[in-house]
C-alpha cells in the first residue's frame, strides 16, 4: 500500500514551474490556468482515494506510514511553489500573475494537507515541520488579532507583557519561514495569541498575574516571557522593606506554581525548558538568597574578558553543545556567567542580551570565535602534542 499517490500532482505542478514563460502570450496564462485547474481536480481525486484506501481494513501501522508519507511529500511539494522566484526580467504584470498562479496551487496543496490532517489526525504527524505557505497563513491570522492587543493599554505590566508574546510569536514565525517549524509549534504560538486575546476581552481589567499564569500553564517557554518574569517579580519584591515579607512573597509564589501542571508537549520553543522548568528552580534559588542575605553583603569578584557580548555568548554556547556543563539548565548557565564576567565594553552583562546573543548566528562572532579557538589548538598542538 505504502507507494507515492502524488506522482501525477508532482507532475502537474512541476509542469507549470517550469513551464517557459513568455511576456505578453495570453495562450500561455490560459494554458497554465487550465494546469492550475487540473491540480486542482488531481487534488479532488487524490481525496476520494485516499478517503477509500484509508478506511479500508488496512492496520493502523500501515495507514500510519501512508498518511506521513505523503503529508511529508507535500509538504515539501508545497515549499518547492513557495521557493519559486519569477525570473528579474519579467514584467511586473507577469510577476504578479505568476505570484497568483504559485498562489493558487499552494492553496489547493494546502486543502490537500488540511483534508489529511482533519480527516486522519491520528496518523497525522503534527510533528513534522509544516509548510511555508502554512506559517504565512499563520501570519495572517495573527496580523488580525495583534492590532487589538496593542491597543491594550489601561495597565503598562500587562502591555509589556502582551509584547513578550508578540516577540516570542513573530521570532518563531520568522523561524518557520526560514527554515520550518512544526505543526504543534505553529498551533501553540495561535492558540497563545488567541487565548491571550479572550482573556482580554472578557471586559473587566486583567491583572499582569492573571495574564501571566494563563500563560504559564500554557508553556509560554520563551526567553522573553522568562525575563518579563523575573523582571516582575523583582519589581514587585523591591517596593518591600521587610526582609520577612519578601521571603513570605516569594514563598507564595512558589506555592502557586508549584501547584499547576505544565504539559511539556506544549512549548512554543522545544529546545529550551519548561515555564516550570525554568522557574521554579530560580524562585527557589531567590528564596535561599533572601534567606541568606546579610546586610554586609558582599558582591562577587568579576573577571574582565576581550570579548563582546556576542563572542563571549557564543563561546559559552560551544561550550553547553559539547557537553562540558554537567547541567542542561540554560537559565542558570547564563546566569552564573553574567555575574561572574564582564566583557570589554560592558561592565555589566544583561541577561537579556546575553541570552538573546546565545541562540543568535552571529557570523561575525562567530569568526572571531573560531581564532581564538584555532589559537588554542595551536598552543595545545605545539606545547602537549609536540
């Protein structure tokens, strides 16, 4: 059963990427208008099929395997359209017809994928990185709904808070674009921005808590709602004159979170830790240093480096990659080096920007990076290995 069903809608499609395009042939639009038709009709049939094939007796393992396989091909049809760029010497009449037609045939492969997903999410893999055209259709979707949000303005905690989530989508989908992102990636980042946009719209004020635990029951796990986050609460700790009234806040903080279940199957970045990951260990860590802290407190020695932020994010990266931290906690690798070192031109490294720095490709860093470390294999090569 496993066997490709696109090979005549490859076909058809690649017959009208490559079809030689002349300017002013109205033959030509007719004729690449009736193609379009017919990937459409191919898309038709392919559901009818599939609608017979699937529902048969087959075991599930196999429908499984059919279903992902040509969700993959698709998909991959799908960007081949997505990548076509209208040769420079075109008109721009003729571009933009040629933009229509690509169009055209990224939504009928759209429906083809929906009709997959809709009809056998079982074996759907949401997994799987979606398509171009599914992120700009995304886009759109939000592009609707961002212009409401920012005009909530009646508490500015909430507006700055509104803005973490608008960054964190907008990177991701930017991501997506580029190079891909999955289907779960891109519901989770919508269904954020809806979410967040009903429970503004409820009609009475939210409060910045309200928000931020919707958020993160959700996995909000983005480096901007971390750093909204302890910016907050730092805020909130720092209007407190009482020693014992800032442990007890930031105990009851503690509690709450504690108490809420966070599905690590929600993320809208799957490469960094759960919002309760992340939090609750650095809550905790707050709550040893109010306990701990004396009022002769002394600040930690800090040790100069000739690098930029850039170049020294990126070293501590290599260094997280290979292996050499025995803890996989970002958070807390970040931190400690923020405290520990200051950098040529900063005596005093963000955390923001340091672990914004952190998962940038910064070629440039990058270069400097990769002197120095050739340095190193020099010295290593002439002084232990000579």
């Amino acid at each position: 059963m496993l066997r490709s069903e696109i090979y005549e809608l490859e076909r058809a499609v690649d017959s009208i990427l490559f079809k030689e395009r002349i300017d002013g042939d109205t033959h030509y639009h007719k004729e690449v208008a009736g193609q379009v038709s017919y990937v459409q009709s191919v898309c038709s049939d392919l559901k009818k099929k599939w609608t017979n094939e699937l529902l048969s007796s087959a075991k599930d393992q196999v429908i499984k395997r059919y279903v992902q396989y040509h969700q993959a091909g698709i998909i991959q049809l799908s960007d081949k359209v997505s990548r076509e760029v209208p040769a420079l010497n075109f008109s721009e009449d003729n571009i933009a017809s040629i933009k229509a037609i690509n169009q055209g045939i990224l939504g009928h492969l759209e429906n083809l994928l929906e009709f997959l997903r809709s009809n056998f999410y079982q074996f759907f893999d949401i997994d799987h990185k979606s398509s171009i055209y599914h992120c700009e259709i995304l886009n759109q979707k939000i592009a609707v709904v961002e212009p409401r949000l920012r005009l909530y303005q009646s508490d500015s905690e909430v507006q700055s808070l509104i803005n973490c989530i608008l960054e964190s989508v907008h990177e991701i989908l930017a991501d997506g674009l580029a190079s891909g992102i999955s289907y779960r990636q891109a519901d989770h980042c919508l269904h954020l921005i809806q979410m967040t946009h009903q429970l503004l719209s409820i009609g009475s004020e939210t409060a910045p808590k309200t928000l931020f635990l919707a958020l993160y029951q959700q996995n909000m796990n983005s480096l901007y709602f971390f750093n909204w986050y302890q910016t907050f609460l730092s805020e909130q700790i720092a209007k407190m004159a009482d020693k014992k009234c800032k442990e007890e806040f930031i105990n009851n903080e503690l509690k709450g979170l504690v108490n809420i279940y966070v599905s690590a199957d929600k993320s809208i970045q799957p490469e960094l830790p759960s919002t309760d990951v992340y939090l609750i260990p650095w809550l905790q860590e707050q709550v040893n240093r109010q306990s701990q802290r004396t009022v002769n407190n002394k600040f930690s020695m800090q040790m100069p480096l000739n690098l930029s932020v850039p170049q020294f994010a990126l070293f501590v990266r290599i260094f997280y990659k290979t292996g050499c931290f025995p803890t996989e906690n970002v958070a807390m690798i970040t931190r400690f080096f923020t405290d520990h070192f200051t950098t040529k031109k900063q005596s005093h490294i963000s955390r923001k920007s340091f672990s914004r720095a952190f998962y940038n490709l910064d070629q440039s860093a990058a270069a400097v990076v990769r002197d120095f470390l050739q340095k190193m294999l020099n010295y290593l090569n002439k002084t232990y290995f000579p």
